[in-house]
C-alpha cells in the first residue's frame, strides 16, 4: 500500500482505520482470547495476552456472512492497495512467501528459495501443480511476469524492488531476481502484496478492467471470486482444485456497512463476523452473550511525530516530553486499557524472527518511555529542558478531535507543562489531519502530530529507515551517520540473528533520541460469532488466507 509519506519498507495505516480500531476498544470487554469460555467479563489490553489465532475450527460450515468497512475500490492490488480490497483477496490470491499468523514467514508458491553472489541474487522455486481458479497450471513465466508488474512504476509495490536490477528466468522452474545490494527486506515483501502470483492470461484479457466487478480472479488460493455485484455484496466460493488444504467454509460473502448497520448485522446474526475498525462496534456488543472478541499481535502504533518547526528540535526536549508523558493513562482514558503503553514506535506484531531478542530488547527502552513516569522522571526531564532552554513559543500539538487523539492530544499537553514549557493544541478536521503526513506545508504551523502507522512486514527494520538522515518521514530532521551506516547494514544482513541484532541497536538509538515519541501499540480485533472460530486474530489477516480456517466451533454446521 503506497500512501505519500511512506518509505521503501514502511506503511502508514490509514487514520481512520487505526484510530477507529483503537477507539473502538474504549468500552469494550475482551472477550474469547483472554478469558475461559463461558466467563464473563474481561481484561485491559495492557495485561492482555496477545493470541495470534483462534481456537482451531471442529466442523465445515456452508456460508459464512463477513463485513467490511467499505466496498473495495478495486480487486487488482497493484493498482489500489486498500485494506478492504486486501481483506478479500488474501483468500483468493496466494504469495511466493507466506505471512503467518505468528507473523513469520514461509515459503508459499515458492518452494524454496537460495541466495548467492554474496547475497546479491536470490532465486526462487516455484511450485509445481498449482492451478489458477481457470484451471490453467501456474507457471515461473506467470510469476516473473507478476514480479515485472508489481514493480512497474506507478504500481503500488514499485517501491520493493528499487533495489532490484534485473528479474529472469534461469530455468523451467526458477526465477532468479539480482540486487545492486543484499536485500533483507525483500523476502519479507515476498510475503505481502508485492509477492502476488497473477495468471499473466487472466490479467491480459481483462484488460484495464481487471479488478473491476464482473471480471473474474487471476489467482491461486483456496478461494476464488464467484460473484462482484457492485454496491451490494462480494461472493468467494472454496476452490476444488485448490492444491492445499481445503477451506472448511465453502462460501463467504462479503457486505459493507459501518456504525449502527455493522452493528445490528452481528448483534441479529445476519452478519458472522469482521475484522472491527468502527469505533461504535465494541461498545454496542459489549453485552452480546452471542459474540465473541479476539485480539491479537500487530505491527500497530500510536507515536508522537515531532516536526522541524522548532518546538521539539532540541533532543533533550524531545526526551523530556517522553519520560514525562503519561502514557497508562491515555490507554485507560483514551482507549479503555485497550491499547498497550509502549516504549518503541513499533508494535511487537513485527518480531516475525528472533522475539526473545526484540521482547529483551523491549524491556530495556522502558526507562527512556515509561508507561507511567515516576518523580525521579520528571525530575530528569526537568533537568534535560534546563539544559536545553525552554521553548520561547508555546510547542503546537496537531490533531483531529477523535476520542483517542484528543485524548493523546491533552496527555501531551500536560507532559509538556509539568516540565515548564508551555503548550497549545491545534485540532483540524481528519481530512485536513491527513494532509499532515504528506504535506509539509500543512504541518508548517504544528511542532509535534499525534499519529499512528503501521508495518506491511514482520520486521522492525521495515520501520527504523525512517529515521535515515534523508527520510522523507524523518520531519525533525534527525542526522547521525552512525545510525545511518547501521540501519544500511541491517537492511543488508540476511542472518536473523544478526539482523535482530543490528535491528535492537538503531532501535535504542532512534527511541534514545525520540526521533518519533512512542506512545502504545495497537492489537488487531475480532468480532466473531461464537459458534464459529479458526481464523487469525494477528495483523496477519491483511496477508494470510483467514477464511479457510475458519468453521464451526462443534461439529457441523
């Protein structure tokens, strides 16, 4: 998904989506993941244990009935890259590499894969005896034909292979890609949009219709497109032939609806179950005995962007605000205890390798961004703007007047006052708040955002390149060759070990120097009815086949 302040490896969420998931949770009781079943009540996100899946399904279920927030704009990812869109076609289109619901990955169309040249060529096997939903059989030809189109320009995953020189067929069965350097983060994106497989015939005939409604898939997965009836519904149906294992849901349809109409669907049943972004769901189920709610891992986070105004382009000021905002209680006055406080800008949804190493490395960044800040905080952070002199002009927090935002806005406010600098909020319609990540003259007049992003791989080092010298989302203007160098390096390493490494010490550096301000980590959720279960609960849902786990939750049904 390409938004315009987004770099090579990161991806911003929308704000809506983001933020209306987190708000959503104000009110709301966990149910499912965190509780035995049967009981009631619940438990703050903050103490929440985060399940990347669901109990595993028992029994097949004929029609599952899911919503979205919105109707796709369009089903040919490269050229519209939605999350609703992606929310469909995970079932139906497969990837060379997997994402997981543990959020690591594995090979998927291709069989394996071996690097050589130092790392400068990575070549793929592709697997045999797939068909596409034609019955046409998968071919290297159709995926280095795919690769070729992804990274056309002007299609959404472009940005992937700019490291990429040249993409061939070095035999019937391999396609071989070629780097300028070793590429860490390519096999990541492998497992997202830019690892699509398109039946190259399907795609020509369709023309630029393709991905419109009445045109059919060009894809591999266990499901395959039945039916796009503009405005109404979309029908995937269970693929015979697929070469895997087999859905136990045979048809899902896909409606829209947000707010009260998403509601009423799930509280009467007429809808089974989605993955929530409309921040009027929890509460209004929060009583529904019939429904069950799941949270799980996710790349999500809420952080402060400071800019280069003025206000914040002193480090120490930055750190001051970090070790004096309250961040327990913007998740329990902004998000109900439903978001986590968190020390890094990344969500632990990204530890797709080496988590004991990341969770470690987690622990130790809590002194420079404690969840709630002691005396000995303030009074460092008092110390750090005595050193640094305080602002002459009142710092300027730019927001829109959402729940959470607001919330985060007065936080920030309060921080920065109780170290002696003074502070002033700027609350602007969503549509103009927008204009803030992409636009730096309409960011001219703020000092810090409160915003949110999001990750499309499970790696932090699909994050920290925004703190690259000459990063466009680098707006502080932070320099350091150090962590320049490093970050490269990391970006080159394919070891995991060393990777992780590498990643845990330009994490220290970025939060040490509050670069951006990490606030919370977000979780996925998932409203579900409880005679049914089996999908995932983790970010992986965006990437990952979830309809074909899910069933019945006893027997059949």
């Amino acid at each position: 998904m390409r938004l315009p302040v987004a770099t090579t490896t990161s991806r911003r969420v929308p704000a809506a989506a983001l933020l209306a998931t987190a708000t959503l949770l104000v009110t709301t009781a966990c149910a499912g993941a965190d509780r035995p079943e049967g009981e009631g009540g619940g438990t703050p996100a903050a103490d929440l244990k985060l399940d990347a899946t669901t109990p595993a399904a028992k029994g097949p279920v004929k029609k599952a009935n899911w919503l979205l927030e919105d109707e796709p704009d369009s089903l040919d990812l490269d050229a519209q890259g939605g999350s609703a869109g992606r929310v469909v076609l995970t079932n139906v289109c497969e990837r060379l590499y997997q994402l997981q619901p543990d959020m690591t990955t594995k090979p998927q169309l291709a069989e394996e894969s071996e690097t050589s040249d130092g790392g400068r060529k990575l070549t793929f096997t592709v697997r045999e005896g797939v068909t596409f939903h034609d019955g046409t059989k998968l071919t290297a030809d159709d995926v280095l034909w795919s690769l070729k189109r992804h990274a056309s320009k002007d299609m959404e995953q472009s940005d992937e292979f700019e490291n990429v020189t040249s993409m061939k067929k070095t035999a019937p069965h391999r396609v071989t890609v070629t780097f300028k350097e070793p590429d860490a983060m390519f096999l990541k994106a492998m497992a997202g949009d830019a690892g699509i497989v398109w039946n190259r015939k399907q795609v020509t005939e369709s023309g630029k219709e393709f991905g419109t409604p009445g045109q059919p898939d060009a894809c591999s997965g266990p499901y395959e497109l039945a039916r796009w009836k503009s405005g109404d519904s979309i029908t995937l149906r269970a693929y015979d032939d697929y070469w895997g294992k087999k859905p136990l849901t045979r048809e899902v349809v896909f409606r829209w609806a947000s707010d009260s109409a998403l509601v009423n669907a799930l509280k009467t049943g007429a809808a089974d179950g989605a993955y929530a972004e409309s921040p009027n769901t929890a509460a209004a189920l929060r009583a529904d005995k019939d429904l069950a709610q799941y949270y799980g891992p996710s790349t999500a986070s809420l952080a402060l962007i400071p800019t280069d105004r003025g206000g914040l382009t002193d480090p120490r000021i930055r750190r001051a605000l970090s070790l004096s905002l309250d961040r327990t209680g913007i998740a329990d006055s902004g998000y109900g205890g439903l978001v986590q406080p968190w020390a890094s800008p990344v969500g632990s949804g990204a530890w797709g390798y080496e988590k004991a190493a990341f969770a470690a490395a987690q622990q130790k960044l809590d002194p420079l961004a404690p969840a709630s800040p002691s005396a000995s905080d303030i009074a460092r952070a008092k110390k750090l703007v005595k050193e640094a002199g305080a602002p002459t002009d009142p710092v300027v927090i730019g927001t829109d007047a959402s729940q959470g935002r607001t919330v985060i806005a007065n936080a920030t406010r309060a921080a920065l006052q109780r170290v002696g600098i003074r502070a002033e909020i700027k609350t602007v319609p969503t549509a103009q708040f927008e204009e803030f990540y992409s636009d730096p003259t309409a960011r001219a007049d703020i000092d810090v955002l409160v915003g949110d992003w999001y990750i499309s791989k499970a790696d932090p080092m699909g994050f920290y390149d925004n703190g690259l010298s000459d990063s466009p989302n680098n707006w502080v203007g932070f320099k350091d060759a150090t962590y320049d160098r490093q970050v490269k390096q990391a970006l080159g390493t394919l070891d995991d070990a060393a990777r992780a490494k590498l990643a845990t010490t330009v994490q220290r550096t970025f939060v040490e120097n509050a670069v951006w301000i990490p606030v919370a980590q977000v979780p996925t959720i998932l409203v579900l009815n409880k005679k049914l279960t089996g999908p995932t609960a983790s970010q992986s849902y965006l990437y990952y086949p979830w309809a074909a786990g899910l069933g019945a939750r006893k027997g059949h049904q």
